[in-house]
C-alpha cells in the first residue's frame, strides 16, 4: 500500500544524494518575469542552456500593470523584467504567453487551463502558491530562484522527501461558506508553522463534493499552513476538467491517461505521518484579523485575547492587534474597508468572479471604497465578458482590469496607499504585501470582499446572500 506522494515521488526519483536528498525529476517546469532573470544569467556564466526546455513554460503575471498593455510598462524595472522574460524565452525557444496573449495570467490560473498541469507529475515554480496544481494529484512545489537555475540547466531538484499529514474534511459547507474559509479555518488551527516538513493530502466528503476551482484554493493556501505541498487525489472532478484542455491526452491517449491516473490515488488503507479531521458542518466565513493567514476568526466571533493564546503566539498576536488597530475582543465584522480586491492565484478563477458578481449585482460600491477586480487569465477574463460580469461590476462601480497578480502583492502599479484597510481574497496577509508599509490586509472569500464593498465595512456575507442563491 502507498500513497500518491510515495507513488509519485518514487516515479520521479533518479537516485538518492550523499546528503540523503532526493534528486527529483521535475516533469513541468513554470516560469514568470520576477525570479528567472537572475536564473537565466547564472545559467550564461556557466555556458549552460535549459535541458528539457520543451517542459518550460512561460508568462508573465507578477510585476505587470492590470490597468493597460501598453508597453513599454511605465515602471521601468517591470519593463525590463519582461523583456528579460521575453528574449530568454526566445532565446531558448521556451513557449510564453506574455502580455496580450490569448493564454497570458497568473501561472497557477493557466497551468490548469491550458492542461498542463495533470495528476503524477511533479511540477516546480519560482513561486510559493505552486502548491495550488496538487488539486489534480501532482507533487507540485515552489522553488528559489538558484532552485529556478538548476532545473533549467538539469530538470532536476535535490529536496528532501516531506512527510505527510492526511487531512479529512467531514460534513457538508453551508451556505456563504467556501473552500477558502475552510482552509483559513485550518491553517488557524494547525498554525502557520503546523505543515512545516509535510505534504498535505486533503479528503473526506466536503473535498470530494468540491470543484476544482474549490480543491486549487484548498491547495493554494497549504503553503501559508507552513506546508512543502498539498494536494487532492486525482477522481472523476480531475478528469473531467483536463478533458479537452489544449495539452491534455486525446483519442485513445486520454483514455491511457486516465487508465492510469485512477492508480495513482492514494491505496486505501495507506498510512500517513500525521493525520486530522475538520468538522466543516459548522465553519462559518472566515476573516483574518493579523498579520499572518492564521490570526483569523469566523466573521461572527470575537478577536481573541492575546494572554489566552499559546505563549509562542502572544507576542505576534499584541504586535498584530497593535499594527491592525484592533483589541482583544472586538469584531472584525464592522471594520470599515478602504479598498475591495477580488483577484490572485488563490481566487481569481470564473466560478470566485461569478460568486462576487452575484452579490453586487445592481448595487454600488460604497462611496469611500475602491473596488477592484482582477482576472486570473486572459480566458477567464473573456469567459466573464461573455457573460456579461465585466458590466457588472462596472455598474457596481468596481474597476474591471487586466489579468496579473495586481494587488496580491503590490509588486507593480496596484498598491495600498497609507493605512487603507483592504477587503482581499487573496493569500496573504503580511505587513507590506499589498505595496504600503502600513497598508492593512483582511483576508476573506470573494464573496466576503463583494459584500464587504457594497456594505463599506466587513460583513457577514450570510446575512446578504441572495435569496434562493449559493456563494461559490
């Protein structure tokens, strides 16, 4: 009996190293603009080229502007970050998807589109949220930008096996809840160094109803749980979604594929290092109230006092109310909100925009808010026109932009200013990240941050679910 890490892990093996590292084969290898520029160079000095350059693929997503493609990019260190991307792209005939191109956006949005990402791989990035491609039963992981060098120049990394801790989520998600509440829920309970030398492998039957939009957000948040990876094993959902996909199988090489991805799952029976259950029956929408994923409560409970956390977290948790402006029992609900972000790797797919849509639709964004809204891909970003979301939101008052990171992380034109307080539904929440040093981030679902902007302040999206509707 084994797991799907010990299946796949063994598959990708190519020997074990004197320093009881594994030398891994990495079948998918995904690149953007911010961390391959120094790896690309460090390749040049050694007079190296990429190996397996037909398992590279590119785009551009992090440091880009989301309000217009002109170019050259008003920054002129994103400008050059992209041309970098786009002549060792060229250079070494890697395909990219770059600004404008039809399958151009966040990396962990197009990899799944595109069928690239597909169960038993391994698959690395020069960027943490990689773990989100686990949703299809791959080993995926981000790596450093030295990491980034070395599988370009071999295909391969020396990393150390994680554990693996199984995690059940029982019951059924009532509504307004989502998987990003489920995981924030999580990651509170385990902590942000909980995962620290796992993989996590999520099952039971709340993960087994979830669509794979939910299971890629589940999987998106393991690395803020302290996790190397996470991942979903790969069932009728997986197959499904990767039919028809540009570089999924076809003909009779699909119904191989297949064939062989139902053997990957992990065998029944098959043990972990770790195992825990979560209760989703009663998980209410979650916010976070600090400056880590795990400083959260649900949206109808009170901040807790730092003196009846464990002693390890007391300090960071003065510092964070302090920072945040919060006391120990107050409501996170009420908070007024400077800024509304709906986008990012973590929730910027059709179904998050879909659920943000349904809340503001013919309302307006309070005075005082700014609204954003973010696209994960290109094809996203055409899947919601033709739908008619973009108008949407434009009638609510939010602003419809083009697809990239943005606010997430506040690397390009999409910054806090000063202490704005920002509804987000992204992934983390760390002083600076959303580009102001003192800028205030409150981590919830996309349909949290559509009420939150409509309302002004932070609200309990149950109380506002339209009446016969579902938050996604």
């Amino acid at each position: 009996m084994a797991t799907l890490l010990d299946k796949v892990w063994d598959l990708h093996t190519i020997r074990r190293l004197p320093t009881g590292q594994t030398q891994l084969f990495i079948g998918l290898h995904l690149i953007h603009e911010v961390t391959t520029p120094q790896a690309f160079a460090m390749l040049r000095e050694r007079g190296l080229a990429p190996a397996f350059p037909d398992r590279v693929f590119g785009t551009m997503d992090h440091i880009i502007p989301t309000a217009s493609l002109r170019r050259p990019a008003a920054d002129p260190v994103a400008e050059e970050m992209m041309a970098t991307l786009e002549a060792n792209c060229r250079e070494h005939h890697i395909p990219l998807f770059g600004l404008g191109d039809a399958h151009q956006g966040i990396v962990h949005v197009i990899g799944p589109e595109l069928g690239l990402t597909q169960p038993g791989m391994t698959i690395a990035c020069g960027d943490s949220h990689t773990s989100t491609h686990g949703a299809f039963g791959a080993l995926a992981f981000g790596i450093g930008t030295s990491q980034v060098r070395d599988v370009l120049a071999s295909q391969c990394v020396a990393m150390e096996k994680p554990r693996l801790r199984r995690v059940r989520f029982d019951g059924r998600m009532g509504p307004g809840v989502t998987a990003k509440d489920l995981a924030l829920a999580m990651i509170r309970r385990l902590g942000v160094n909980g995962g620290v030398g796992f993989a996590y492998e999520y099952t039971g039957p709340a993960v087994d109803r979830m669509t794979m939009d939910e299971r890629m957000t589940l999987c998106n948040l393991s690395i803020e749980g302290g996790a190397r990876m996470g991942y979903v094993n790969p069932d009728e959902t997986t197959f499904a979604f990767l039919r028809g996909r540009p570089h999924a199988p076809s003909g009779d090489a699909w119904d191989r594929a297949v064939q062989w991805w139902r053997t990957l799952a992990s065998d029944t029976g098959a043990g972990a290092d770790d195992e825990r259950v979560m209760d989703v029956d009663h998980v209410a929408p979650v916010v976070t109230w600090g400056t880590n994923p795990g400083q959260s409560v649900a949206v109808d409970e009170p901040i807790p006092d730092p003196a009846a956390l464990p002693a390890g977290e007391r300090d960071a948790a003065l510092e964070a109310l302090q920072f945040m402006g919060f006391g120990p029992g107050d409501s996170v609900k009420g908070r007024r909100v400077d800024v509304a972000f709906i986008g990012s790797c973590t929730n910027g797919r059709l179904s998050d925009l879909r659920a943000a849509a349904d809340l503001v639709r013919g309302q307006r964004v309070a005075r005082h808010v700014r609204g954003l809204v973010v696209p994960g891909s290109r094809e996203v970003q055409q899947a919601a026109e033709r739908e008619g979301l973009h108008d949407v939101f434009a009638a609510a008052g939010f602003e419809w932009r083009e697809p990239g990171c943005s606010l997430c992380l506040g690397m390009n034109d999409d910054k806090l200013s000063g202490d704005q307080t920002c509804a987000s539904s992204s992934n983390r929440n760390f002083r600076g990240r959303q580009g102001s040093p003192t800028g205030r981030t409150l981590l919830m679902s996309p349909a949290m941050v559509a009420a939150a902007a409509i309302a002004g302040e932070v609200v309990d999206v149950r109380s506002v679910i339209p009446r016969g509707g579902a938050v996604a």
